[in-house]
C-alpha cells in the first residue's frame, strides 16, 4: 500500500484550492469571451487558458510548493505547460467537435488533466 505523507496531503489540497481559482478565471474568461464578445470559442480558450497558465505558475511556485523561482523550474514549468496546453487545447476541441457544449467539454478537459498536472508540479517541474 502506498503511503502519502501529510505534506502532499496539504499540497494536494492547495491544489485544489488553486485550481478553483484558476478554473474560476477560465469559465468567467470563456464566458466573458465567447457570449459577451462572440470571439470564436477555440480562440477564446486558448487566449483564456494560456493567460491561466501564467497564473498558475506564480501560485504554484509561492503558494503551493513555498519555493523560489529559478531558471530550470521556469524552464520546466514552460515545457509541461506546453504539453498540457496542446492536450487541453486537443481535448476541448474533441469535445466541440463531438457537439459538447463548450464549458461542459472544458469541465471534462479539466477533470481528466487535473491529476496528472499535480504529479507532474510535484515531482518534475517544482522538484528541487
């Protein structure tokens, strides 16, 4: 059985506290783009999703894993964004494609992504 310490307990749960907000910013933003200013809604989930990303990284960094930036978790910050971003970008777009309703193919985009963007935070990009 695998054991999990407290410490990725608690981080976990920052996450998921960080995650709600970034999530918050991306259906507000999508909705705010795509019914207030009727910009295409591929577009507008890119626009929305790159500038969450931008986000994400200040919090994780301070709040989520209480450490200091340095070049190579920048670096690698940016590499596993880039992934994440063309997966995301892939799977929202199935999701239109397949005439889900843009914020429900957004939900299914984040609950699949949700767990594995944790690890890879935990144990690659924030790894000292």
């Amino acid at each position: 059985m695998i054991k999990i310490s407290r410490e990725t307990i608690l981080q976990l749960i920052r996450y998921a506290y960080i995650s709600l907000i970034g999530y918050s910013f991306v259906f507000s933003g999508l909705y705010l783009l795509v019914d207030i200013l009727h910009i295409n809604k591929s577009v507008a989930f890119m626009i929305i999703y790159g500038l969450s990303y931008l986000l994400l990284y200040f919090l994780q960094l301070k709040f989520l894993f209480k450490t200091s930036h340095t070049k190579n978790k920048l670096i690698r910050f940016c590499i596993s964004i880039f992934a994440f971003y063309v997966l995301a970008n892939l799977l929202f777009n199935i999701g239109v494609y397949l005439e889900l309703n843009y914020l429900i193919s957004t939900l299914v985009t984040i609950v699949l992504l949700f767990p594995i963007r944790f690890l890879v935070s935990k144990f690659v990009v924030f790894k000292s």
